[in-house]
C-alpha cells in the first residue's frame, strides 16, 4: 500500500472513532438520564409474573405478542421479572438501540462516570458506577436521545444519583465502557412457557454478562438442541423437554462457553428458577 492508501485508512479509522465519540483510553461518550420513583424495578416482579400464568387463559400467539408489549413496560424489554431476582439490584439501565442491539447486550454490564468538565453543575467528580442492561430505550424518547446512532443510557434513580447530583431532572454528558459483571452464585435458568412451548429466561451470568447463543439438551437425548432468541434473555427450544433433566450450554457475547449439566431436574415445572449452584463466567 503507497502512502496515500495508508493516509486515506487513516482518516476514514480516526473519523470511524470520533463519530462514536470513543476516546482513546478506551471510554466513549454517551449521555444519561433516569426514570422516576415511579418506575422502580424493584415493583416490576409480580406484575410480570402474573402475566406469564395468565398465557393459558387466552390464545397462546396473540398473549405472546401482548406479553412482549406488556414486558416492554413492566419487566423490561430484556424480559427479566425483576432485577433482584435476577441478581442484578437496583443499578440497571435501559439502553438506546444502538446498544442494545435487539437483546444482545441484555445481562451486559456497563461502567458509566460523569463527564464533570463537560457540565460540573449537575455532574459529581469522580464518580463512576456499573450498571446492568435490563431493557430497551425506545426510539423518540427522552427527546430523541434514545435514537440511533446515540449512545444512552436511561438509568435507574439509585444508579443515576451515583455520579450525578439530585436536583438534576434533564440529561447529563457521561462516558462508559463494557465491564465484567460481578455475580453472587450461579447462572439462573427460569422456565417458562406452557405445554410443548419450552421456554428458559437466563440471568446471573458473570464474566461477559450477556448471551449470544443457548443450547440444551434433555436427559432422554444425547445431541444438543439450539436454542433461538425469542426476546430478550428469553431462548426457546423446538422440542418437548418436559419430565427430563435439562443441561444447558451457553456462549457469552465474549464467545466463552461453558456447559451447566442436569442443572434442571426432571421435576422441573413452568415458573421455577434453578441455579447452578456457584457455577459460573468469570
């Protein structure tokens, strides 16, 4: 390659990094602001689960449809019925689609820090707090911030006032980047669906925190099934895996894998959490 070649990569590189806003210690500026008291995460838990036991009670595909809207508002676009009980507390985040990346980066975890040079009223110097991503800021909310190619973070309050001042009610300049996710105990399978429909929804994972690609395999089988993404953390089989132990063999978004076997036992029912028992991503 002659030197202009190497000159036009250059630039095309440099301005490839600026209109992401990434610095060159590895942060990239984005911009924050918080949902209200109101909108808890902490009261998501029972609404949603309500839900999911309602889907006998109507046809199965137009419920699964209401489900998705309905968890959109209540349990979250990722589909976690409530963040403590998917071991992630009350720092969690909705991201902007260009983030959020249709469910890929659901269970992904984020340091976010004030930019406080930027806006020293609002921002607190020098502080810094890791967020999980649990749900979706919809496009044209928050005065557009959510859209693309923006990168946003809709916070909880309790995250939000960690690195920002109270009294704050507008959007404030942050710069974040991927983390580790620091878990208590082992990755949680929560079954869900009904009947033939064999739903798991996968929570408390460490290391990379969110999921690329499922597979499971039940104890009267010996090949393992591929699981597809049906929204969010929620992956779903195309076979019938009821009175059988489950494995699961889950790759991170990281691309580490590792292989949870019989961490369901054959007793297993719709709406029951199983965890690996200290198994877990690092």
């Amino acid at each position: 390659m002659d030197m202009k070649g190497t000159y036009l990569v250059t630039v095309i590189l440099l301005v490839s990094t600026l209109s992401v806003g990434m610095c060159s210690n590895g942060w990239i500026r984005a911009h924050a602001t918080y949902y209200g008291v109101n909108d808890s995460p902490a009261s998501l838990g029972k609404k949603a689960i309500k839900l999911l036991f309602n889907i006998r009670f109507c046809y199965f595909k137009v419920c699964m449809v209401n489900l998705f809207f309905r968890y959109n508002f209540i349990g979250g676009a990722c589909g976690y019925d409530n963040p403590y009980h998917a071991g992630f507390g009350a720092h969690t985040a909705a991201l902007s689609g260009e983030l959020f990346r249709s469910g890929e980066s659901c269970g992904g975890c984020y340091q976010v820090r004030c930019d406080f040079p930027a806006d020293p009223k609002w921002c607190l110097r020098g502080a810094a707090v890791t967020v999980t991503a649990t749900n979706f800021c919809p496009t044209n909310n928050n005065n557009g911030w959510c859209n693309l190619p923006r990168h946003h973070f809709d916070m909880s309050s309790p995250a939000f006032f960690r690195i920002a001042r109270r009294g704050n009610e507008g959007i404030v300049p942050v710069f974040y980047r991927r983390v580790g996710c620091k878990r208590r105990g082992g990755v949680r399978f929560t079954m869900r669906g009904q009947g033939n429909f064999n739903m798991v929804m996968i929570s408390n994972v460490g290391g990379g925190g969110s999921v690329r690609s499922v597979a499971v395999r039940g104890s009267k089988g010996k090949t393992w099934l591929q699981m597809t993404r049906n929204w969010g953390a929620n992956w779903q089989s195309s076979g019938d895996l009821r009175g059988q132990r489950l494995s699961f063999k889950v790759t991170l978004t990281d691309s580490k894998t590792q292989t949870f076997l019989n961490v369901v036992p054959s007793s297993w029912w719709f709406g029951q959490t199983f965890s690996s028992r200290g198994r877990q991503f690092v």
